[in-house]
C-alpha cells in the first residue's frame, strides 16, 4: 500500500513573545512552506528543533504533527500538522 504524503501546515496558536521569537516563527514558517508533502513529519522536526532549542524550547512529534512549547509555559506555542 502506498503512504501517502502530507504538505506540511504551520498553526501558530499564541502570539510571539518578542521580536527575536517572532523572527524564529518566520524562519518555521519559511521552512515550513519550502517543504515538500512528506509521509511521515518525524523527519523535520530535528530542524525544528535547531531553530527551537532547549531549554528555552520544548519540541515533540509524533508522525502526523510537530508540536512547539515555550519551556516556561504549557499551552502549545505552534504546531505543524
């Protein structure tokens, strides 16, 4: 059976903190719309995760979604399904 491929859509869900966050969540969403459809989104999230990195940064994935927190706070800041 096929898999099929997912194009990849950025949901931010809480407005940027500062203007150095928000440059951070233009360069996801750069990165975000230049992607491909993929079969399984695992495979961004370690560039995702060097544009967010810990300990400021909480990111986590599963095959379907990406989801980013701020470390500090736990309602999702973005999530790419």
């Amino acid at each position: 059976m096929p898999q099929t491929l997912q194009l990849p859509q950025l949901h931010i869900e809480q407005l940027p903190r500062d203007e150095a966050e928000a440059a951070l969540l233009a360069q996801l969403f750069t990165l975000v719309d230049q992607t491909e459809p993929l079969p399984d989104l695992r495979n961004l999230a370690p560039v995702v995760r060097r544009l967010f990195p810990a300990p400021a940064y909480q990111v986590g994935c599963g095959g379907a979604h990406i989801w980013l927190h701020r470390q500090d706070d736990p309602q999702r800041l973005a999530c790419i399904r």
